[in-house]
C-alpha cells in the first residue's frame, strides 16, 4: 500500500497538474479521522460516495465515517460539506443530460447544481415533448422510457398500462401547503389529532419539524423505552407471474416472460426448512396474482411451509390475495381466512392498501382493490384473531393530505379492532415502475418525507 506521504503526494501533484477546475477524489474512509485534514490541504474536494449505511464493499475492513464526524473534520479546514448529485453541476445539462431525463435531475438539483436538501411535493412534470421543444431538439423520440421494461423481457407493456395521457389527467392535483399551526396540533395529546392538525405536523419544517420529530421521540419512550427489536425472517415470493396491472409495480411479469417463475409446493417447503435451520423465526410469503393457479393454492402453499417448519411463523396473503382466493373458491372473506388459518397462516401483511383513497388508487392500480375492501378483509381477520400489519405506500402521486387522512383512518380502524401489530411505512421505489417511466410519479419520497 502507498503510506501517507505518497498518497498526499499523489493528490497534490494531481491538482497542480489538472488545475483548479478538475474534481480531486479521495475516500476519506482510507486515512484515519486525522488525516483528512492532510487529504483536504493536498488538494482533495470531492469525498466520493460516502455511505454510513452500506459497507465499502471494496474495503470491507475500513468502515466509512460517520456523516457528523466527516462534516465536523471538513468544517476544521474551512469547508462545509454538502450533498452533491451522482454528477457534478457542469454536467446536468446538454450535452452531458439527455434532455429526456432533465425534468427529474431538476426536481433533484438546487440552484447551484447540488442535492435539493427538500425535494418540493408535488414539483411540476414538464411532457417530454416540451422538454425537447425547448431544447430545439428534434431528432429525440419524446415517448415513455420502457428500458426498465423492454419487449424481450415484458411483452405487453403498452396493452398493460394504457393511455397515458389518461392518467395524467387524473393525477390528483397537488394540495397547496397549508398554514401549519404545527405549535397549536404539538400542545395536543398523541393520538387525539384532526386531520388538518395532522396535515400541520406533516408538513412542517425547519425548527417546526424538529420539534415534531422530538416528540415523537419522546412518545416512543414512553411508550416502549429504548429498545428496538427485529425478527429473522425469509421472503418466499413464490410467483412474480401477475396480471392485476398495478401502474406502480416492477415486480409483475407474465407467464411468457424471460424473467417468469413460480415455486413448486416442494421448492416452498424447501425455502421454509432452510430458513429454519438458519434462526429464522417468520417466513413472509406473497405473490403475484396468477389466475392459472389451483382455487387452493393460498391453502396448499401455507400447508407447504408448515410442512417444511412446523414452528415457523407464518405472515403470509395480503388483502388483494385474501379477495383473489375468496373469489376463485367461492367463498366469503371470513371463510377464506378461516381456511387459511386452518392451513397455517398467523398473520397477514397489511399491503396492497398504498394510499387509502380511492382517487389515488384509481390512478396507482386502475382500481385493483377499493379503500373499502381493503378494510372489510383485514378488519375480519383481526374478529376472528388474525393479527395484520397496517402499511402506506408513499412518494408517488400522493400528498400531505393523503398521508394524514390515511393515517387517522389507520387509527379509527385500531381504536375498533385493535388487530394491528404495526405500522410500516414504504416510501414508493420508482425505479422502472411504469408510472414514473411515463412521466406521472414522483422519483420516490424525499429524506425530509421519510
């Protein structure tokens, strides 16, 4: 390895020969907390991707710094260290950008070219066709980006998802951010909020949502102390094959798809015996909805994982599975979640409820599964003593409004059946999700929202 003084020697000659304008990288994880202030003085401006949540996968035994640590190291030197994108400022335009991909940089760019510390809800989409127009480009096909589903591996993305221009226009329209008394909604008691009190609390900032969030701190203290718990626990998605449509979803493939699979009763037994065997103490199980699978097969594959762990929790259906199986056996809600716990299922994930208003829905998922089934399936499991998570879906076509309503839904729905073992947020990933490629989602939830 090259010891200090030549790899300060190898950054300092790099500036002098590059000049002022040239980006110098160093990974500060590679010197010790001491030396970075050596690493700055050599000519160094740029950390590189520094992540406290995943290892350097490189350098697996240099953990990185924490990001206070490395502010306060940089900040000794002169320096204050800020958030940049995966490129630098001078190339966020033409010719480095495609001018397709420039309306969602800029909903991430402040400014200076830098990471937008707030992403805005609900910034503006500017069609393709505008954004090439203002270019004068004209040689640029402005149609919806399919890379993350091309034809030789999803054949049927245009009959699937339809007409876009339809779903834009029913894309709710943004809620202009109200005057937040957060002050007047924090004097109240936790759990005794309205709906535009809740809204304040979800939309403040700076100091406001400081306050906020040390509130919450304190509830959770009081309520639980200072532990945090997990549980060891295996997925078994036992098909990706799906043919609901969600507008959101890049999980769903077709029967003739590349990328298809389903999970023989003996592969599932299999994943559950091996999860077992490794500490596992839950196995969630869910899947896509494939109309060629057997009436019983929610039935059959629950048997199998018992079958391969006896022991083994099993948190397995979501309510749009629950409706889906209820239907194909000709059953009612209730009998269908009988059977399945006769089967073996424990519990139930909460999912599929996204947002919890049927405006959104209507637009995520071309109306798969209203507000009110999805309340009717998990608030008869909990009557007959299935617990169920409760989720909520967020980042996409959403807003503040959407949030606090669903929230206090949540909580009426807990106050009433008490089956709810938790809360648990999904900030919506847009990565190849047809409704981001086609120009109506937001690129995901902001830090600030999370």
């Amino acid at each position: 390895d090259a010891d200090l003084e030549e790899f300060l020697a190898a950054i300092a000659v790099t500036r002098l020969v590059m000049g002022p304008r040239m980006r110098v990288q160093a990974p500060p994880n590679l010197v010790d907390l001491s030396e970075t202030a050596a690493l700055l003085a050599a000519g160094v401006d740029d950390w590189g991707g520094v992540s406290p949540l995943t290892p350097d996968h490189v350098n697996p035994e240099r953990p990185w710094p924490d990001l206070d640590v490395l502010a306060k190291a940089s900040a000794d030197k002169g320096f204050v260290l800020t958030e940049r994108l995966t490129a630098h400022p001078p190339y966020l335009g033409e010719p480095w950008l495609d001018p397709r991909v420039a309306p969602h940089v800029a909903a991430l760019r402040d400014d200076r070219g830098l990471a937008r510390d707030v992403r805005p809800q609900g910034i503006p989409w500017q069609e393709p066709d505008d954004a090439l127009r203002s270019t004068g480009r004209t040689d640029l096909h402005a149609t919806v980006d399919t890379t993350g589903r091309s034809s030789d591996r999803r054949t049927d993305f245009d009959d699937v998802y339809g007409d876009w221009d339809a779903v834009r226009a029913s894309v709710p329209a943004p809620v202009q951010r109200l005057g937040s008394d957060v002050a007047g909604a924090l004097r109240k008691a936790p759990g005794t909020y309205t709906e535009s009190e809740a809204l304040a609390l979800l939309t403040a900032e700076g100091a406001d949502l400081e306050a906020v969030c040390r509130l919450a701190d304190d509830v959770r203290r009081d309520t639980v102390g200072d532990e945090v718990t997990f549980v060891v626990n295996r997925n078994i998605n036992f098909t990706n094959v799906c043919y609901t449509g969600c507008r959101f979803c890049a999980f769903a493939q077709r029967r003739t798809d590349a990328d298809a699979y389903s999970l023989s009763l003996e592969e599932v037994a299999e994943r559950a015996a091996e999860a077992w065997a490794v500490g596992a103490t839950e196995v969630c199980m869910q899947g896509g909805i494939d109309p060629q699978l057997p009436g019983t097969a929610y039935l059959d594959l629950a048997r199998a994982v018992k079958q391969g762990a006896p022991e083994l929790h099993l948190h397995a259906y979501s309510p749009m599975e629950v409706v889906n199986g209820a239907a194909r056996m000709g059953v009612s809600i209730k009998e269908f979640l009988e059977a399945a716990r006769e089967a073996g299922v424990d519990s139930l994930p909460g999912t599929a409820a996204e947002i919890l208003d049927d405006e959104v829905r209507w637009v995520l998922t071309k109306g798969k599964l209203p507000t009110a089934q999805w309340l009717e399936v998990v608030t008869t499991a909990h009557s007959i003593g299935l617990p169920t998570t409760s989720t909520m879906m967020y980042g996409h076509v959403d807003a503040p409004h959407h949030w606090a309503a669903h929230l206090l839904l949540l909580r009426r729905t807990q106050l009433e059946s008490g089956g709810f073992t938790e809360f648990v947020p999904l900030p919506f990933v847009h990565t190849n999700a047809p409704l981001y490629l086609a120009g109506v989602a937001r690129p995901g939830p902001t830090l600030r929202d999370n």
